[in-house]
C-alpha cells in the first residue's frame, strides 16, 4: 500500500511509533526513524533490513533543528522526497496527586515537559515536513498522534485511576487542533493532515504507568476494554496510520480517527 513513498516517524524506537515503522516497512515505504533513544533505534534497523529500507537519526522533537535535520534526511538516504510524516513522539508524566488527578495545582515541571514534547514537537513536525513536501510539490500526508484524553478529562475503564495529567490532556487536545490548522494550511499544496486517537494502548508507557509487564498490562487492557476481552496493541493503532497514510482515505483530511474501542464514544468499560 506504500509502496515507493518515503516516510518519517518520530517516536519510533517504542510502542506505536515502532509498530508503525514495522508496519510502513512492510508495506513498501522506506523510513526513517528518529528518537531520543539511539540504541533502540539501532537494533530496530537492523531487524527491519538496514539502510535500504529504513535509517534512523536521533531527534528530540523538542529542539527544532533536530526535526529540520529529520526531515532533511529522508531525502539526503533515498534520494526521494518526503511523502509521509508520522509526528508520534510523546510522553505522559506520573500522577503524584491522586485526589486531583488532572494535576492543575501541583504539575512542577511536568506540564511544560509534556506540552514541549506532545504539543510543540508535534508543530514543529508539521512545520517541517509540510515545508519539504510544499517545495518538493507533490502532495504529502501528515499523521498526528492525539489521545482518548484529547476528549475527556476521566478517562477511566474501570473505576480505577484515570492515569491523566493536566500536561497530557491539555497537550493532545492541542495536538487535534494542530491536525485542522494544518490541514487549512497545507491544503494548496495537496498536503492532507490527519491524527489518531488512540484508547489505552499496550505500548511500555501505559506498561510503565500501570507498573506491569508488557504481558499483564494486555491482560488487564483486555479485562477492562469497552469491548469485553480486546486489548488495544500498538498494531491496531498502526493500521489506522497506514489507512490515513494510504490512497483509500484520499478524501479524508483534518480528521482525528478514534480507535479506542469505543471509549470516547462513552462505551463502558467491562469490569
Ligand atoms: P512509548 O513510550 O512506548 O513510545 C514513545 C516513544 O517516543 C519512545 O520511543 C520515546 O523515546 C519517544 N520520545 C519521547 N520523548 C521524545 C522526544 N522529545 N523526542 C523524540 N522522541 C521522544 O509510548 P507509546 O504509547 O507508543 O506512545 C506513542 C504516542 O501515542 C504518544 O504520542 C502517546 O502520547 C500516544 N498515545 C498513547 C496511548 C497509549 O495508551 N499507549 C494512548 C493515546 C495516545
């Protein structure tokens, strides 16, 4: 379905961002994969067939030079310009107030840290990639990372914490914003812009929040699920980037595309 585009993810050394560069791979892109976490990456490329099908380069999409030099690369390593950018970075802090879970009066530091990463680093995403793809001038396709918490400050499946901060939640709303603005904005050069919203998703962060292996947080996703024993995998979230990425949602543009099994939709947990 991608194949001779040329694409970059950002974030892709873990979870969604690497099922996505997985999957774009097998689909016939070439990718490339920025992160902060180099090791990562490096076995990642190793594992998808080196540097014909993908290459990667450390960025932290909070230093604007970092995305320019990204951008920059899918070029300079397949000679091809960028067609498809996956702006997925990102990061939620730690509840420390459970009484008030959105932490509006106790963030320190956190609020900034995830609004820089979440919200700046994905402007800064479309801001680079929509500039190449307008001088190249043949179209493109942006896919921002938004949440079920760019909807709802309770996100909730089971009466346990709701695992949200105000940085988070605040951020991805803002990253759903970003999507229309680009889209208005790059329209003229054919450029659609896109997010997805994914519902709790058995990726190492939501691991790391729930304090549980990898293993156990999809059984406890699976047990709590809107829909009674499907837990999210970071797989089902790549595929709704392949379709917004494809030709088949040629006509869709400044759209969020929920996979939350429902949750937004105020579908009850099933514990
Ligand atoms: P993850 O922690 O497994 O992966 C996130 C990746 O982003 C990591 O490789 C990390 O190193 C990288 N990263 C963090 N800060 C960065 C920075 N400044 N520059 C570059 N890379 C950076 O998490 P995930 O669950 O795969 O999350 C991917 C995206 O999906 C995030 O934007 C997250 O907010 C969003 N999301 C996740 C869930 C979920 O339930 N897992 C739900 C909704 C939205």
């Amino acid at each position: 379905m991608l194949s001779g585009k040329v694409a970059v993810v950002t974030g892709a050394a873990s979870g969604i961002g690497e099922a996505a560069a997985r999957l774009f791979v097998k689909e016939g892109a070439r990718v490339v994969l920025g992160d902060i976490q180099e090791e990562r990456l490096a076995k990642l490329i190793a594992e998808l067939g080196g540097p014909r099908a993908a290459v990667a380069r450390r960025c932290d999409v909070r230093e604007e030079q970092d995305v320019q030099a990204l951008v920059a690369s899918a070029e300079e390593a397949f000679g091809q310009p960028l067609d498809i950018m996956v702006a997925n970075a990102g990061i939620v802090g730690r509840t420390t107030c459970p009484e008030a879970r959105m932490e509006l009066m106790d963030f320190e530091g956190q609020f900034d840290r995830e609004v820089q990463t979440n919200l700046r680093g994905t402007a800064l995403s479309i801001k680079h990639a929509g500039r190449a793809m307008k001088a190249a001038g043949r179209g493109g396709c942006i896919i921002n990372v938004a949440s079920v918490a760019s909807f709802m400050a309770n996100c909730s499946t089971s009466g346990d914490p709701a695992l949200i901060t105000a940085g988070y939640g605040a951020s991805k709303a803002g990253v759903v914003m970003l999507t229309k603005l680009g889209a208005c904005e790059l329209r003229d050069a054919g450029i659609r812009v896109n997010a997805v919203a994914p519902g709790y998703t058995a990726t190492p962060m939501v691991a790391q929040v729930l304090g549980m292996s990898i293993e156990d947080t999809i059984a406890y996703l699976a047990k709590t699920s809107p829909l009674p024993g499907v837990a999210i995998l970071p797989e089902d979230i790549a595929q709704g980037m392949l379709y917004l990425a494809s030709d088949m949602a040629r006509c869709v543009n400044g759209h969020t595309l929920v996979i939350d099994c429902g949750l937004v939709a105020g579908v009850p947990g099933s514990r």
